[in-house]
C-alpha cells in the first residue's frame, strides 16, 4: 500500500466527462497501490440532497443562497467524521472527488463576486488543497450537445450562455489562485482514452 495519500479534485463544466476520468483514475491507482475512495459535490448528505432538489426545480432559491449552501455541504463534507475526506486521508485512502470550490468559484462565481465565493470558501481551502485540480476543458457547445443527449431534463445552469461564463470564471479563478493552487487542464473534447492518458501523466510525478 502507498505510504502517501493524495487528494485530486476533477473540475470542469457539465458534460465534460468528470464522472468517467474518476473512474478510470481510480482504476489506475489501484493499480498503483493506492487504496482509493471516491466521492462527489454536491455530496448525498441532507444539505446536499437540498442542493439537487434546487437545480432539478423542484425548490427555489437565490444563486447567494445556493453558493452559501455549497459553502455548508464542502465544511461537512471534509469534517464529517464517518465519511468525511479528511478522516478518509486518515485512513489512508487516496480521495479523488468529482468536484471541489473551484466549482463554487465558477458556478457562483458567474452570478455574484468571485471575491466573496473565494472568501466564502476560504476555511475549506485552508482544511485541505488538492495536491492537483485537474480541469478538464471542452467547449460549452459540445456540453450542452452531450446534456441534451444523455439526458431527459435539463438542471440549473445548464444553458449554453451559462456554461459559457462558467467556463471563463474557471479560467479567471484558476489565473487568479495560480500562486497557490496545483492546476493541470486537459482538452476534453478528445476521447475518454486519451483524456484519461494526459491525467494519469500528470498524476504520476505525485504517486
């Protein structure tokens, strides 16, 4: 079993294919001797289930207020002392999560000050940073193309002009924090294979 444990958030905008590049780094760390866990934001717990009710539409509620909720669902989801991540660390697992406060800072970020969603998430930020934020960077055109494939509704901020200044309030966010954040970006418009290549790259020099 490894003696170092990593932590790496995924990033991107919807339909980048994040969910897919967990599972296949996962594999490739296992493979590597990592005992891995995987997890996800918004998480399943009460606060998170609040969030998904919100982008599916079935409650309202101001983008100040979701991005406070985030703020609550990140604290627990690294504090939270059965499945947290940072007990998760102290087990000794490697912990990849598909998505992190750089998706606050984007998602939010696109709506009210970038400033104050940093803020807002700096006591997350201070508990734990990845050891690498990985984006993966496809156009907002191919999302919305992949959205409206694979799904038969469409959530919250899943509009092209959203996912537009989304994906430039990534690119702002990661310019402004890149003093103090690891940030590796990836093209994702290319196939699972070759994206899952790129990061494994990336990930080695850190196993």
């Amino acid at each position: 079993m490894k003696e170092k444990q990593l932590f790496i958030a995924l990033e991107g905008i919807d339909g980048s294919g994040k969910s897919t590049q967990v599972k296949l780094l996962s594999d490739n760390l296992t493979k590597a001797g990592h005992k891995v866990y995987s997890t996800f934001e918004p998480t399943d717990s009460y606060i998170g289930s609040i969030i998904r009710s919100i982008f599916t539409h079935k409650m309202e509620a101001d983008h100040r207020t979701i991005a406070g909720l985030f703020v609550a669902d990140r604290l627990d989801h690294l504090l939270n002392k059965s499945n947290g991540i940072l007990q998760k660390l102290e087990e000794g697992y490697t912990v990849i999560t598909d998505r992190y406060y750089f998706s606050s800072y984007a998602y939010h970020g696109a709506h009210m000050s970038l400033e104050w969603v940093i803020e807002a998430n700096r006591l997350s930020a201070e508990l734990l940073r990845p050891d690498l934020n990985i984006f993966i960077d496809i156009s907002p055109e191919i999302s919305m193309n992949r959205l409206k494939k694979g799904r038969t509704t469409i959530e919250l901020y899943e509009t092209l002009d959203n996912l537009t200044i989304v994906r430039n309030k990534y690119l702002e966010a990661f310019k402004l924090l890149q003093s103090v954040e690891k940030i590796y970006t990836t093209d994702g418009n290319r196939s699972p294979e070759e994206i899952a290549t790129d990061i494994w790259q990336a990930i080695l020099p850190l196993t």
